[in-house]
C-alpha cells in the first residue's frame, strides 16, 4: 500500500479530504479550489503529525468579484454564500455578457444565451435551463 505524505483537510466539508505525495501538488489544489467555489471553506494541509499550513475561509466581502468571467453555477454559488443582495452582483451580471432580468418579476436574477439563473422557493439562486 502507498502511503501518501500530505492531506488537505476541509474543516466543513470532511468528504472533499484529499492526499497528496508532494506539499507542492497540495498548495496548488487548494489554489484550484479556490478559484472553484470552496471560498468559505477553511483548510489546512497536515503530514499527519502537524498542520503545515492554515487556510483561513475567505468572506465574500473580501473578494471583488465585479470583474471575474464565471459561469452562471458559480454565480449562483456567489449569491447563496452572501448574507445578502449586493451591487457588485449587477457588475458581475454586466462584465459577464449576461442579461440582467432582476425586474421581470420576483424569481429573475439573468440569463445567458442557453441558461436562466433564479432564485428556488427556498430563496436558492439555481440554474435553469431556457
């Protein structure tokens, strides 16, 4: 059996745990997670003996998202991570090419060209098909 040297370790979200052979392929993994949608998750990277490094969660108040290309799942994850509805979401919806459908009635927050994001009857932004 190989062992494997290095574990990242979410303090949420324990399933996610992954092993690495090198400290490097770890720290670059926990970059990739990041910029995917595990911002409020706090990690740290252990060799079984000790924590090595600490990943503090990431608020969303600390990070501008006003001028990132994303797609509209990852928006989504955005605005059910927030406590509430922010401005930088129609900056967001601007700088992405999206149409801003927040008027149309109460559920509407945009639309791609093959996607529809609204919000579920628990208050959910969710992606849906056109």
């Amino acid at each position: 059996m190989i062992m494997k040297n290095y574990t990242l370790v979410f303090l949420r979200s324990q399933e996610l745990n992954k092993d690495f052979d090198s400290l490097k392929e770890a720290k670059k993994y926990v970059e990739e997670a990041r910029n995917e949608h595990y911002l409020n998750e706090e990690m740290y990277i252990t060799n079984g003996y000790r924590i090595l490094k600490k990943y503090p969660a990431i608020s969303l108040p600390d990070i501008d998202f006003s001028k990132m290309k994303m797609s509209l799942s990852q928006f989504a994850d955005i605005i059910n991570e927030a406590d509430e509805w922010s401005n930088e979401f129609k900056k967001i919806i601007e700088y992405n090419g999206w149409k801003d459908t927040s008027g149309v009635d109460q559920w509407s927050i945009c639309e791609s060209a093959t996607e529809k994001l609204n919000f579920d009857d628990n208050g959910q932004a969710v992606v849906l098909d056109k």
